[in-house]
C-alpha cells in the first residue's frame, strides 16, 4: 500500500515536472513568435517608410514640374502676346502704308485720265517740210488736232480716228504727232483690240521719247491682260517700268504686276 502511495506521489511529481517544461516552451515559442512578428512589423514599417519616402518624392518631382510647365507657359503666354501685339502693330503700319500707296495710285490714275484727255503741250505748228506751212484743203494743224479730239470726246471714233490720220499725214513732223497717234489707238480701244494694239505700237516704235510712249506701253499690258494673255501683259509692264522708270505709267504696271 506505501508502495503505491510513494509510486503515484513519485508519478505526480514527474507530471508536474514535465508540466512546467512544457509551459516554459510554450513561453519560448511565444516570445520567439513575439520577436518573430516584432521584427517582420519593423521591416514592414521601415518598407513603407521607403514607399512613402518614394510617393513623397515623386509626388514632389509632380508639383515641380508642374511649377514649371506653368511658368513657361506663362512665359510663352507673355511672349505670344507681345510677338501679337507687334504684329498688329505691322499690321496697322502695312495698312497705313498700303492706303497711301493705293491713294497716290489712284492720284496718278487720275493724272493719266486727264492727261489722255488732254494734249500734250506744244511748240510751234510745223509740217512735213516747213514748221509754217498748212496743208491746202486741211484746217492748221492745231485747229485739226482739237477738231479730232472733241469728236472722240463726243463719241464718235470713226471720226476722230479720220481726223487724226490726216493730221499725221499732213504733219507727221508736228508735236502733237505722238498724241495723234496714241488717240487713234484709243478710238480701237473699245471695239478693235489688234487694231488699237498696232496704234499703240507705233507710237512706241515711232515716237520712243514721247510721254505717250510709256503710256502706249502700259496700254497695250491692259490690252493683252483682257485678252486673257498674262505673260504677253508682263512683258509689257516690264517693259514701262525698265525703259520709263520715272514715268507715272511704271508706277501703275508695277502696281498690276504684284497682283
């Protein structure tokens, strides 16, 4: 009976032993697991420390460049409104002088209205041998000049035309020749384009000096332009502008010739 008594005491003692090992393991495997997640919670955290670290500064890297994308464009904001101004203000002195270009062609296209209608002034009467000599039959040669004038101002071409072809056979020496034959070429104008093309000509090619020729030149120009003869016009402006540079006719071809 002792027996068993020392045997379940000795028995109990060994369970209480092995109770508390296996109690001090557990807290060893607890404290392991503690420092375990401790150490993984730290290198978690010092992970999104480094994240946050990286957003921060790409966050930042945003902002600047967006401070920046701004500023230029601020800056090329001013710049386009300054190179706009300075445009118009281009613009308003092109305009400017584009008006006074238009209104002194547009004086000088008045110039050579008035000047077709008028002769050109003149010396002495003169004739085929002798300046004092009027051809029997025929008027002086200034009252035949002004006769053949007023009937193309009245409209009638025919006879003006008639006029001034005697005027030039009587007195082909005569001053007013040139403008005798430029007024034949403006009594084809309206009605015979080749016939008043080859008056034109023979101005230029008889009386080169004359101011008529210039503007027998510029004539014939308008003359191929309503043709539809672009090129051949051309040749004609520059021709004005080349041999009467000063005249108020190369003024008005280099006019057409930029359109």
């Amino acid at each position: 009976m002792r027996f068993l008594i020392s045997l379940t005491a000795a028995g109990v003692t060994l369970s209480g032993c092995a109770l508390k090992g296996d109690v001090r393991r557990v807290e060893r495997q607890l404290q392991e697991f503690r420092a375990e997640a401790a150490r993984a919670d730290s290198a978690r955290a010092a992970e999104l420390d480094s994240s946050l670290a990286a957003v921060i500064a790409l966050l930042q890297a945003v902002d600047d460049s967006l401070t920046s994308q701004q500023n230029q464009s601020r800056r090329m904001h001013a710049e386009t409104r300054a190179d706009m101004i300075d445009v118009r203000r281009q613009l308003v002195q092109i305009q400017e002088l584009t008006g006074q270009s238009q209104q002194r062609l547009t004086e000088l296209r008045q110039q050579l209205e008035r000047r077709d209608r008028q002769p050109v002034a003149i010396g002495p009467e003169s004739g085929p041998g002798d300046p004092g000599v009027v051809v029997p039959g025929l008027p002086p040669p200034e009252e035949l000049f002004s006769l053949s004038l007023s009937q193309l101002r009245r409209g009638s071409p025919g006879a003006a035309r008639t006029g001034f072809s005697q005027f030039l056979q009587a007195y082909a020496s005569h001053e007013r020749a040139p403008d005798a034959q430029y007024f034949i070429g403006e009594s084809w104008a309206r009605s015979d384009v080749d016939s008043a093309a080859a008056a034109y000509n023979a101005v230029v090619a008889n009386y080169p000096d004359s101011p008529r020729a210039p503007a027998s030149l510029y004539k014939l120009g308008l003359l191929a332009e309503q043709e539809g003869d672009a090129s051949v016009a051309r040749v004609f402006f520059e021709r004005v502008m080349a041999g009467y540079p000063r005249s108020e006719e190369a003024a008005l071809a280099r006019e057409r010739l930029n359109r």
